[in-house]
C-alpha cells in the first residue's frame, strides 16, 4: 500500500502593512458613518425640541382660554414683612397647572414674592417640557446649591432648575420704570404698577398682559416662546453660571429675549462683551446685556421658534434682519430712547405684536 501524503502550505499571518490597511479601511467607513449618526441625533433632539414648544404653546393658549389673556411675564411681589417688591414669578410657574404640573402650582404661596425662603421648594421642581435636548448641561435638569451665597430675597438659600426657553419681549424693550414701558412690542415684559396692598410702585405706567385681540399682525407671524440655550449663556459667561435662565423667573435675559438681534448673533460671548472686547456692540437694553437678551440654541443653523398660532418654525440665523448696529440708543436706563431710519427687518417684525408689518410665511 502507497502512502498518500497531502501536501499542505504553511499558514501565513497578516503583515504589518495589510493590518494598517485594513485600520485605514475601518477608520475611513466609521468617519463616513459618523456624521449620519450624529445627525440623525439631531435630528431627533430638534423633533423633542419642537414638542417641547408645542406643548408650551398649548399651555399658554389654555392659559388664555381660562384667564382672558396671556400670563404675566414678571410683575410685583410681597415679602415676608407685607412690603412690596419689583419681581414675582414669571409665566411659566403660572403655566405650570396647563403643564400637567398642579402639584408646583399648588406648593406656591401666591401671598409672597417667589424668592423668599417659603416657595424655595417651587425654584427647585425641573420640567423636562422646558429643556431642549441638544441644550444638555451639568445642573439644568438638577436644582443647583449655592456654596457661598444665599439667593433669596430674604437670604434663604434657593435652589434652582433652569430653562431652555423664554418668552418674547419684543425688539424694543423698556424697564418697568420707564414712562415709554407700555410701548414695548412683545407679549412679556414687566407688568408694572401699583401694587394695590403696599405704597410700592414699580413705576408710572404699565405693561398690559397681552391678550389675543392685541396681536393685530396675526398670530401665525408672532413669536410666542423662543429657544434661550441655557448651555451657551453660561459656557461664555461662568462666573455667573447661578445667575441665569431661572425656569420660575420672568426677569430679562432668565425667561425673556428680545428679537432686536437675529438668532445666535453673537457666536461667542467675547463678541458681545463690552468689559473685554473694545469692538462689542455697545449694550441695546436698559437692563442685562447684548449676550443674554438674545435667541440662542445649539441646533446647527438656527433655533425654534412657537408662533402665537400654537405652530413651531426653526427659523435660520441668516433671517433677514435690521441691522442691529445701526441702531442708536440714548437716556438713562429708566428713560430709554431707541433711533433708527431702518424699518423693521423680518425677525423684528415677528417678534412685534402690532407694529403693522405685512409679512408672509415664505420670508422665514
């Protein structure tokens, strides 16, 4: 018998060359994936986003099915002792109810200014339905503790949860001192006045809550709610990371923008800062500042945006706008006085309630 042999080749491994080719390969597919991936993320962020300002939107309109009108953006408030003060709590603790939210409403003592030791628990309660997902910060969805200083008006300690969003305040805005304070053009400002238990007066004329027969440019070209990216303000300006974007305050720059400039007008905070940048604009508002007042988000391109109809639009930063810098600004900061020869560009025209401007919905 013959002995049959099977002739077999020795195995052979990959060289170096081959394996760093085949690295190359995977590295190339996966930087080719990525950007898919990344974008379908946020895609589904600015899908959440958007139903997070529907549901504000449906919030504030059962509001106004309820009570005749809009809520108040910010008005006077009542401390400890029965003395009057400038600021209570602002529309979205009067929206919480229309949020799903009683339980908030109803641990509010609506006796006392919200910033006192008695409602610190309300400062604390987060809504997902005000935090934009693609706005994902240490502390938003978390009530922060302040270490050094107490928050409260009557130096209690207020933990607080913050907001992706604010409500319109028009593009000229008034302080709630000045006499011109009924003239500005948004939905929400400071509802100033007497306040009819104490001698307080937060200034000589009033802000009037904005009702719907009042948005005379239509609801479908008003903003209502506007995206006010918690993470951006703070990131730019850290050294005041507990002072911004209170979700339970009304204030300017917390839960009020002003449409003076576009969306994400300033790209970073150096721009707009006055202290260390000799070329920053300098500041168009009475109160706050340039970087604050303005609609930001962290969607590429733009930001959303709830329109008085109850819709929701991303409207781009390239809106057409005014421009901003050619827009003077004079007098005290109780005496506001804005000049300009430049009619309202787009943006401006949709954060005014009734200024008369003729405005369709391919502009935006």
């Amino acid at each position: 018998m013959r002995d049959v042999r099977t002739s077999r080749s020795p195995r052979r491994a990959f060289t170096l060359i081959e394996l760093l080719v085949v690295i190359a390969i995977i590295a190339v597919l996966i930087s080719l994936l990525l950007p898919a991936v990344q974008s379908a993320r946020e895609a589904a962020r600015r899908a959440q986003c958007i139903n997070n300002m529907k549901q504000m939107a449906l919030a504030c309109h059962n509001y106004e099915s309820a009570n005749g009108s809009f809520p108040m953006g910010d008005h006077i408030g009542r401390n400890n002792d029965g003395s009057g003060m400038r600021q209570d709590f602002g529309h979205f603790v009067a929206l919480t109810a229309y949020f799903e939210q009683g339980a908030a409403w109803n641990a509010l003592n609506t006796n006392l200014t919200l910033w006192v030791g008695a409602n610190s628990t309300v400062n604390a309660i987060g809504m997902s339905v005000l935090w934009c997902p693609s706005d994902d910060v240490a502390g938003i969805r978390a009530p922060n503790h302040p270490i050094v200083d107490p928050t409260g008006w009557d130096d209690a300690y207020q933990p607080v949860t913050y907001s992706s969003y604010a409500g319109n305040m028009g593009t000229r805005a008034y302080r709630r001192d000045d006499p011109k304070l009924a003239q500005s053009d948004g939905l929400f400002n400071h509802n100033s006045g007497k306040d009819p238990l104490t001698t307080f007066s937060a200034g000589p004329t009033t802000f009037p809550v904005a009702r719907l027969a009042a948005i005379t440019d239509g609801t479908s070209n008003t903003i209502l709610y506007g995206e006010h990216a918690h993470s951006r303000i703070i990131s730019a300006d850290i050294s005041n990371v507990y002072g911004k974007n209170w979700w339970s305050s009304g204030d300017w720059g917390d839960t009020a923008f002003s449409t003076f400039f576009p969306p994400n007008y300033f790209k970073t905070f150096f721009q707009a800062d006055t202290d260390t940048n000799p070329t920053a604009p300098p500041n168009k508002f009475p109160r706050s500042d340039n970087w604050t007042m303005t609609a930001t988000s962290n969607h590429p391109g733009g930001a959303n945006f709830a329109l008085c109809d109850g819709s929701v639009r991303f409207i781009k930063d390239t809106v057409n706008s005014w421009n901003p810098l050619a827009v003077t600004t004079s007098g005290g900061s109780s005496n506001w006085t804005y000049t300009t020869t430049q009619p309202y560009g787009v943006f401006q025209a949709l954060g005014s309630k009734a200024g008369g401007e003729v405005i369709g919905g391919d502009q935006y």
